[in-house]
DNA sequence: ATTTTTTGCACAATCGATTGCGCAAAATTT
DNA sequence: AAATTTTGCGCAATCGATTGTGCAAAAAAT
C-alpha cells in the first residue's frame, strides 16, 4: 500500500476502463449510467478506499459544504451552546463548521468575515460583536447570494435572516416579576446601547416601570460595557453605594446578577428580602449559586439548530431573499433570588 | 460592478498584458519577478478587489490551511476555553478552524475523523471521547502524514504528539492537601479508567494515602461515568449514606465536586469542617458556589495555544515523527471547601 | 429491413492557482 | 565585438471532480 497516494476516479475509471466522467456519475447513481456500471464503480471503489477529494469539488461548484460561524467568544456558555447546536445540526447534513472569534471587536470581525468569505463558506452565521456598528462586510456575502444568518446580536438596520428572542418581552418580564414581588425602586444595568438585545431589554424594564407606574430613575440605570464578572461587581457596587439602594436588579445577563449577589453577600444586603434579583440567560452557574438566580431562559443549543437549519435550506434551494425571522420562546424561569414570600 | 464574479489572477494578466503565472509570482513577491512588475500586479489586485481562491490554491497543493479539531462537546467550560485557544493561534498564522463534536461517543468520533480527513485538513487537534479505546480512524492520518497532536484526554498506546498536565501529580497533590487539612477517610469519584486523565488522577489518590500510611477503601471509591452534575449528585448520595462516611473528598472534576458540596448542604453536612472536598479543573462556577471550592487549575486555553503551536511548526516544516509531549504545568487553587482551620 | 429513438458512455473544457522548464532580451564578462 | 551570464517572464501541465455535448451501439418503431 503505498503511503501517501489518493485514489482519485482517475485510478478508478482506469482499472475499469471507463471514463472518469462515468466514475463520477456512476458513484451519484446517474440516470444516464447502467445499473451494472454503477454496481462495478461502486465495488472498486470500495475495494481502493475511494474517497472524493471535497476540495476538487468544491472548485468545481464554487460551493464548499462548509458554514462558517463568526462569534464574540467561545468559552461563554451561551456562545459555547450556540456553537453546539449549529454544529450538530450542519455535521449531521455532511456540512463542516468553521468557527472565528471577534473577541467582541469590530477589526476581528471584518477580519474574519473576510477570512471566512476567502474561504468560499457556503454559508455564515453571525452573532454581531458589541463594537459593530456598521455592516458592510457582510455585503459582499450579499452580493455573492451567500446566505447570511444572525444570531441573537443581529443588526437592526439591515435586511436579513435572523433567529432571535423577544428582548423586548423578556426584559418587560423579568421586571414585571420583580415589580410582582413587590419591588419599588428596580435597578438595571444598561448593556451596551449598540446592540438590540440589551437596548431591547433595557426598553423592556422601562416600559414595565411605566406600566405599573412606578418612577424611572436616572440613578437606578447603570451603564456597563463587557457585562463581565468584574464590571458586574464595579456596577454593583455603584448601586449598593446610592443613598437610596434599590430594592430590585435585573441584570441583562447572569454573570453581572452573579456579581451583584456576591457582592451584596459581602455587604450584608439580604437577597431576595432586601434585594431581588433576576438575571437573563439561564447559564448553568444560575442554578448553583446561592441563593439560586432566578433568569431568563435562553434556548441557545435551539437557536444553534435554527439558525443552521435556516442557512441549509437557502443554501440547497437557492432561495432568494426570503428574509424570514425567527422568534423563539424564552421563560421566566423563578428561582429564590427573586422569590419573596409576601 | 458584476455580481457573483470574482476577479482571478487570469482577470488581473490580461488587464496587465502579462501571463497569469507572473501574477501569482508577483502577488508572492517571487525574486524572478521585476520590482516594477511587482507594484504593477498589486495596484491592481488591489483595485480590482482580488482575493485569492482558497479552494484552488488548496487543490493544487494538496494543503488546505485548515485545522481539524476533534473534541467532547463545545459546551463544557474546559473544551470551549481550548477551542477558543486553538482558534486565536490558528487565525493569527492565517489557519481556518473546522470543529466537530465527539459526544464522547466512539462512534461520532470516527465518522468525525472520517470527514475532517476527507475535507483535508492540514493537520487534526484531538481531545479523545471517553468510550475510545481503538485507534484506528487516526491510522490515514499518520499514514498521510499530517500531523496529529492528542490534547487532555490521549491515548497511551499510540505514539503521539501531546499536549497534557500531569493528572498523576495534581491528583497526588489535590489528595495530599486534603490529607494536610486533617483528612483520615478520602473519597474519590472514579471518573473512567479508559482515559489517562481519570486513570492518572485517580493513582495520584491512592499513591498520596499509601504514602502516608491511610488505609485505601474500596468503598470510598465510587465509580462514575459521564461525571455529570446528574451523575455527581448520584455518586454524592450513594456517598454520604455509608454507615462510616468520608471527611474527604476529592473529585476528578468540578461539576461532581458542586454537586457533592450541594448535596452535602441539603443533608446538612457541613463543608469543610465535616466533609473537605477538592474538585478539579477551575470551571468558572467553582469561585462562585459557596462555599468557594477548592481545585485544580488545568491550563485549557494556554493548552490549545500550544496545541495549535505545536501542529503549526510541524504543518509547516515537515518535520518528521519527532513525537512530543509538552505538559503543562497545574496549580493547587486553595479555597473554602478544603480549607480547615486546625 | 430500414429508420427512428433510446441507452450508455467518452471527450474535453472548466474551476483558479501553482510551478518546472525554457526562451529571449538585457547585462556582464572576456 | 563576441561570448557568457543574468534577469524577467511566458508556456503548459497539474491538482481532482464535474458536466455539456456528441457519438456509437442497442432497442424500438415503421
């Protein structure tokens, strides 16, 4: 056995005496090639260790079998579940995943989104960077009739496929739910204003404080950035500093919620009696920490499949410019961070 | 401006009256190509958009530039922080990442194997299922010579690249500690001896009691498979309902160390004064659960860099079957859990 | 038995970049 | 001025699979 040496359908179509063309439709069961030819094909090339050479193939058909996936940071556990639904999905339909990280900078993500068309990716899937303000590397995917799936950060000015949750109606949730706990003064941190998911949410607190008409305090609504477990604490602290604390927190996301619990540990303030808190996203240290966090449900392996699905069919079927929405369910999940026995 | 077509370096000679093999010289600034000639070509790349075709280049040499990365499940903090590591190393030296999942299933991994070694992946980054116990799927690549580095989890038959801790010293150590703090009766869930790491850990627990003459127990040592938060709380149960129960414990990983400080909680054992416990790995939850556990550091991102290093330097300079292990160094985190006050 | 249709396959171009070989013009040496 | 070397670039094959076109043999129709 020589080392180092593909069998190609050339080897193949040699040994039979056929044409490599034969060899190449013999193997996709072409109409125009007798059941017999296809039976001796398919043996030898089953005896030679036969595999086709994707690459060749895809040069072919300008067309790579591959999604490429463009996200802010693998090791969140959001990001992680994403990726894993995407892949799961893709894999099972013989489709590769090439997957990039933007480190939540606008230049990595151009980068990449340039790396990744260079690549001839049949398809992309993006979660948008918080830096990203404009979209034109996305245009050129466009243009080339690449399809093009946002995730969750999706541009709001832009005309395009997207698989997403309702902010809005998660945000108003959650904050009802502390306002039902009879909370007064709810706090909020403010996630970057550039992308919809926290300015949605944050939109979602505002109009649930007016609802049940309770005041919008400027003091009450701090702005963060990176939403980290390090800013968490700086912002909790912030609030816990007010001369007139608040007695309810919802946090765009459950790392700043876990911040916000340890740090009002520390400082002796009783959650949920003295301070109910709800996070958003349902991570898996929510359910760990004590008190355990009450959050937003985030269907993120289901958002994966989605959005792979969504790329696949307009991938095969070539359909254009469809651009469909998906919304998917999100639930208030109660846990004891927020459960106040009244 | 045309839709849909790209501009190849055939597009670029004919505009420049010169032959597309001077191009693709120029672009790679060959000497045998005049410095003039050279700006010539590149202005009008430049101008032109040109991007050069991947999947042709990849064709022609048989090298595709693309990392294959085999590995449990994304959604695991350990996995997703050595991906996101690969992933950083691979883009800076211009190497796409295609991942696949295992599910820690033989199975998927094989036809894993199968389908990054017909997409042609310059070399494969491996982190093995638990089931694996042959290796054959790896024999093309070996014989293809592209270059496999085995990361965490590796095969001890096989020679190999790797990139590994010492699991027998950090378990020695973490078992060691628990001794220091007072420890006379220490568990230790069994994680599946099929693979080094549980394997090494697990002798680092019994080689730390026989060194300092304690008795080892078979009850003491529970066996576990998938080591899940379900599996741990399981293994916990069936634990601390031993007529002589431990006032030690030490977990091959921290999601059965959480679940074994939560169980012990709701039966009213107290961490660490009856039960010190040690977990392994520092999953982000272990700061964060109280009381805050104790554990291994385990490298995972710095483990992909130098994965990705590793099979880069070997990808590139054809370096032949100079089998490496690197091992990286592990830190003994202590916390609350473990931490007696004698 | 001849014409028409169908069947089964071969030929050759194509996808785009790369590279060994070779040739002519320019530069250098004698 | 002639011989030699160097410089700069073109030609054409190659990587492996795909596919439109065409042609001969077999099958069907007249």
């Amino acid at each position: 056995m020589k080392p180092n040496k593909e069998v190609t359908i050339h080897d193949l179509a040699a040994e039979l005496n056929v044409a490599p063309s034969t060899v190449s439709r013999a193997l996709k069961e072409h109409p125009s090639i007798s059941k017999e030819t296809i039976q001796l094909v398919k043996k030898l090339a089953q005896e030679r260790g036969y595999r086709p050479n994707q690459i060749a193939a895809s040069l072919r058909n300008s067309k790579t079998n591959t999604i490429g996936v463009i996200i802010s940071l693998i090791n969140r556990p959001f990001v992680s579940s994403l990726i894993s639904g995407i892949e799961d999905t893709a894999r099972q339909e013989g489709y590769n995943v090439l997957i990039s990280q933007s480190h939540d900078s606008y230049d990595h993500e151009v980068a990449n989104a340039k790396a990744l068309y260079n690549s001839r990716v049949s398809g992309l899937i993006v979660s948008l960077a918080t830096e990203t303000l404009q979209y034109d590397h996305f245009e050129e995917f466009f243009r080339s009739n690449i399809p093009v799936v946002f995730v969750d950060r999706v541009p709001e000015e832009v005309a395009s496929h997207r698989v997403i949750i309702d902010n809005f109606a998660a945000g108003f949730m959650a904050t009802e739910h502390l306002i039902a706990q009879g909370c007064k003064r709810i706090a909020h941190f403010v996630g970057s204003q550039h992308r919809n998911v926290y300015k949605e949410r944050f939109r979602g607190y505002r109009e649930a404080l007016q609802k049940h008409h309770l005041p919008i305090e400027e003091e009450l609504m701090i702005s963060g950035n990176s939403l980290s477990l390090e800013e968490g604490t700086k912002l909790a602290n912030q609030l816990f500093s007010l001369p007139n604390p608040p007695d309810g927190l919802f946090c765009p996301n459950d790392t700043t919620a876990i911040s916000a619990i340890q740090c009002a540990k520390k400082r002796g303030i009783k959650v949920p009696e003295q301070l109910a808190i709800i996070g958003f996203n349902n991570d898996p240290i929510s359910s760990i920490i004590d008190p355990p966090l009450s959050t937003i449900t985030h269907p993120a392996v289901e958002m994966g499949k989605i959005a792979a699905q969504q790329l696949l069919k307009h991938s095969k079927h070539k359909e254009k410019f469809s651009h469909e929405t998906v919304v998917l369910k999100t639930e208030l999940l109660v846990r004891e961070s927020s459960l106040r026995t009244i």
